[in-house]
C-alpha cells in the first residue's frame, strides 16, 4: 500500500507538468515543420496532430489529478501540516490536485488556441 501511495503521489504530482511540456514542445514542433518552406510545399496539417496531442494531455493530466485525489483520499486522516509520511503525502497530493488543474486548463488553452488561430505566415 505504501509504494503504491507513493508511485500515485509523484505521478499525481508531475504528471500534469510533464504532459504539458510534451504537448508545448511537440506542438511548436508540428508549427514549424507547417510554416517551414518544405513543410508549405509538403502540405502539412497541424489540425489532427495538435488535437492528439491536446488529447492526449488532456487525458495524461486528469489522471494525475485522479492520482492525486486518490492519495489524498488515502491520507485523509492526517492534517497537510502532520507528520511524515502521511503529512507529506497529503500537503503534495493537495497541491497537486490544484496543479492539475490549472494544467489542464493550459493545456485546452494551448491546443485549442493552436488548431483555431493557426499564425503562419511566410516572410
């Protein structure tokens, strides 16, 4: 039970972050390969890709946020401010429930503003 705790806790806690990182920088890949020279003659689409990848995300951080909640479930006994491990436990799952979603915001944010408002323009 504890190691589980624990492989949820960091999950919970670094999940949103790392599938937003991925989805920023695999998106400005997918831009620059569509506004690229070779990328214009080539006709390549960033609507279906930057969709995957905000899926994608998207799923990757609502279910850190469901880690999250599960630990916090978990720990629900102890105070955030308690002592370790359960105190711990709960003071990162708490705050990685908030974490996540203000990541998942970012994430609609950020790929729903990239496949709507698309600004390439070839100088």
């Amino acid at each position: 039970m504890t190691r589980r705790l624990e492989a949820l806790q960091w999950f919970g806690l670094f999940g949103g972050a790392v599938a937003w990182t991925a989805q920023l920088v695999l998106g400005f890949g997918l831009a620059q390969a569509a506004c690229s020279t070779g990328g214009s003659r080539l006709g390549v689409g960033t609507t279906l890709p930057q969709l995957a990848l905000t899926a994608g995300a998207g799923l990757v951080t609502v279910l850190a946020a469901l880690a999250a909640l599960a630990v916090a479930m978990a720990t629900r006994e102890g105070k955030y401010d308690g002592p370790p491990p359960i105190g711990r436990r709960r003071f990162l799952a708490l705050g990685a429930l908030a974490a996540n979603l203000l990541f998942l915001a970012i994430i609609l944010n950020t790929g729903l503003l990239s496949v709507y408002q698309f600004p390439c323009r070839q100088s």
